[in-house]
C-alpha cells in the first residue's frame, strides 16, 4: 500500500494479475466441473483459489477471486461464460427499453462476496487484498454486443450515434461498479482496481467524452474510504494520461508502453502499476530475469511502482517461473534500495 501511495518501501511489491488461478494446478483441481461464475459465488471457493497464489508465491498482494461479470449477474441480466468463448450476453442491450435490466446493485445481491471478502482478510492477515471491478466502458462493450468483440462496432455505433442512450448505460454501469467496489472495501479490502479491458479500442478525445466523466465519478465515490485505487486498461498507451485524470491514485501500464515512457504521459502524483509482457515468461530464465531487471530500472524513474505483468498470466505459464520472478523482484529491488 506505500507504493501505492507513493511512499518509501524496503522492496518494490509486486502482485500479478490473474495470478488467481488459470496456471495452478490446484485451481483446475477445484475448478474441475464448477462453471466460472458459479466458483464466483461459492465463498469456500473465493476463498481456496484466492490464497493459492499467496501459499505459492512471495507476492505482496492478494487479488480477489471473481469476475467482471459477477455484479450484472447478480442483478439479473441474463448471461453466462462460456469456456473459450467469454461472457455471451443473452439479451444484448440495444435500446432505451433495456436499460431497464440494469437495475441498482445492493448488498443482498451479492451476501457471497461480502462472506468471501472478510473470510479472506482473516487468513491473509497483514497481506493486503485488492478488491476489483469491472470498467463501464468493458461492462458496456459486452452488453452492447452481447459477447466478445474485435472490433465493438455496435458498442461504437452507440457511443458515437446515441450519446444519450450511451451516457445513460454508462451511468448505469458507474453506479454497478460503484457499489460492487464499495461492499469489498466495507468487508475489508484493502485497495481496489478497476479493469477497464478493452478500452484501449476508444480514441483519446472519445475516451475523454464518452468514458472519463463516468471513470471519474467512480473513483470520485470511493476516494472517501480512504483505499487506493489502481485503474487499468489494455492497449491504452495512447490513453494514459487520460485514465491519470480519471482519479485513480495508480494507473496500470500493459507492456506495450516502457514504464519510464509512461512517466511522461502520466500527471505527476500518480503512481505506475506494470508491465512485463506475459509472453516473456515463456522465455528462458535469463531473458525473464533481464527484462524484469529492466522493468524495475525504468519503474525507479516512477514516483512509486508496483512491479507486475503488463496483462494477465496466460494458462500455460509455468507456476515455478512465477515463483522465481516474484523473488527476484524483491532481491533485485532491494539491493538497488540498498
């Protein structure tokens, strides 16, 4: 957490995203037949593949086991994840009419999280957790299309044709993210991170339009909790001055942009969260070590850096490798600290 506030730390802290499963082998185990959002509502469940990671590896942080998609189900909207498809949205929302599905998301929605989130702090004691939500600009894109998308042509054709039809879904969206952030920090996350995916599909002046003022307005409401709030997008270098103003106290970089390049972009007062390419990982050990030395070199010039991916871990990564490079964070980090 002093990282995040851009305070002095023995080591440079480092957490993984997805680090919650896909590669362990434990997480298929107790994966095996359970559907993924199903394992989002099952506490003991949250719970088990949320400490996974943190029995196998030195990372100072533990991710909250859920999905982006969790509070719309909640609410009632009809979809479902489909394996090596994603979430395929029964009901695309394409009208004012269907605005009408996403109604207000209240704790009775989701009792699961809550249990999960304060059974979880008991266990990790002095590891913080990160809560998480999903972007409205993502939340909105698979609504949109229901499902999956490469290009988000009806996502767009909104956004650019109905504006008022899009800042409603929008502020929707914001109000879902809002409160599903909220219960976490009120059952004891520690911090929160907004993964607003696919945003990096949006232009720079249509993101400050169409998406900031929303962006905004959520970490507007929590900021008064006191928690820091990590905002994350992917191919969002051209945005990331932008998602710097949107509020959030880290701005996550993907590994197409070095860290010290993201100094440049973003406003002073931020810290950066980021970036080794997963794909690096695949590479033999000396060439992870060196591009993680480097991540670390360009993340110093940084007014805090959380060390991590530049995305999620891919399912095929080795679990040892990961082990390794969290280790080598803390050492490599240190001996520069020393």
């Amino acid at each position: 957490m002093l990282a995040c506030r851009r305070r002095p730390v023995p080591h440079t802290p480092v957490w993984f995203m997805r680090q919650a499963g896909r590669s362990l082998p434990e997480y298929l185990r107790i994966r095996e037949g359970v559907p993924m959002l199903e394992s989002c509502t099952r506490p003991d469940m949250i719970v088990e593949i949320t400490m996974q990671p943190v029995r196998r590896y030195a990372v100072d942080a533990a991710i909250f086991f859920s999905d982006i998609m969790v509070p719309l189900r909640a609410i009632g909207v009809d979809l479902d994840i489909k394996p090596g498809v994603g979430p395929v949205i029964a009901d695309p929302v394409r009208s004012a009419g269907d605005l009408d599905a996403i109604r207000p998301l209240v704790p009775d929605d989701v009792p699961y999280v809550t249990e999960a989130v304060e059974g979880l702090v008991g266990e990790l004691g002095a590891t913080p957790l990160i809560g998480f939500a999903g972007g409205p600009f993502t939340l909105a894109s698979y609504l949109i299309e229901g499902g999956p998308s490469k290009n988000h042509e009806r996502t767009k054709a909104m956004m650019y044709g109905e504006p008022e039809l899009w800042a409603s879904l929008m502020d929707r969206l914001g109000d879902l993210t809002i409160a599903f952030l909220k219960l976490q920090v009120a059952a004891g996350a520690s911090a929160v991170q907004v993964f607003d995916s696919w945003v990096g599909a949006v232009a720079a002046e249509d993101y400050r339009e169409s998406v900031l003022p929303h962006t905004r307005r959520i970490f507007a409401e929590i900021e008064p909790l006191g928690v820091p709030r990590i905002h994350f997008g992917v191919g969002t270098g051209e945005l990331l001055g932008l998602m710097g103003e949107a509020g959030a106290d880290v701005v996550g970089v993907d590994w197409r942009v070095p860290l010290d390049a993201a100094v440049g972009r973003v406003e002073p007062g931020k810290a950066l969260q980021g970036n080794l390419d997963p794909a690096v990982l695949f590479a033999p050990w000396e060439t992870v070590e060196r591009r993680a030395r480097d991540v670390l070199a360009r993340g110093r010039t940084a007014e805090g850096h959380i060390f991590n991916l530049g995305h999620g871990v891919l399912p095929s990564t080795d679990p040892d490798v990961l082990a390794r490079l969290a280790d080598l964070v803390h050492e490599a980090s240190s001996e520069n600290e020393g």
